[in-house]
C-alpha cells in the first residue's frame, strides 16, 4: 500500500475514533436530565405571514412540543412549523439533549419546538 495511502487510512479512522469518542462522552452528561414533559403541538392556522401553506403557527413564549411519528424527519418539521426545510439546523440544536443527529430522529422522541428564529 503506498504511503500516502495508508497516512489517509490512519487519518480517517482517528478521525472516526475522535468523532465516537466525542459524541459517547456528550451523551455520557446527558444522563442525568430529568423527564420530558409534552405540549400540546401547534394548531395549523391559515394565512400565517411567511409560512408555506399548511405550515403550523407558532405563539411567541409558549412552550410547543412534538412527539415524533413514523415517516417525520427534522427537515418535514422544519417545513411544518416554520415553513422553511433550511431551518432543520435550527430545530436540531434546540434538541441536541434528546437527538444524536439531524438524520437520526426515533419515532416518539419528544421535541422542543421553539420560536422562529429571529428575523424570520
């Protein structure tokens, strides 16, 4: 095996192991969180300013939540509460306590559901 090729072989797996080691020991800290309580989740409510149609309405400073159901993913919440696919990045570091990644959601998982970013 030439050398450049197996310096990329060693680089990647440390890379890998680093990753692992990084995200095992985030989740270590996670352990002590307390229960998750549920809300009711967002009503849809129609002609809401800057969300697609369908898109559920969020009331500024109140708690949402929603329990994750077969076929969902970050990107279809994304588009459901806030009209916007580009803002899974946003709904995924509101729950970092309770999801591994963005493309890792388990069916009932219960999700913070915050306010739209500012600006929006």
């Amino acid at each position: 095996m030439p050398n450049d090729a197996r310096l990329g072989l060693v680089v990647g797996v440390t890379l890998v192991i680093l990753v692992a080691v990084l995200f095992a020991r985030r989740d270590g800290l996670r352990l002590g969180s307390g229960p998750v309580q549920a809300t009711p989740a967002a009503a849809p409510v129609p002609g809401l300013p800057g969300a697609s149609p369908g898109a559920a309405a969020l009331v500024p400073g109140r708690p949402r939540s929603h329990t994750v159901e077969e076929g969902e993913s970050l990107m279809t919440l994304a588009v459901r509460y806030y009209g916007d696919p580009g803002q899974v990045s946003y709904l995924f570091r509101a729950n970092q306590d309770r999801i591994l990644a963005p493309d890792r959601v388990p069916i009932g998982t219960v999700l913070r559901i915050p306010d739209p970013p500012a600006g929006r």
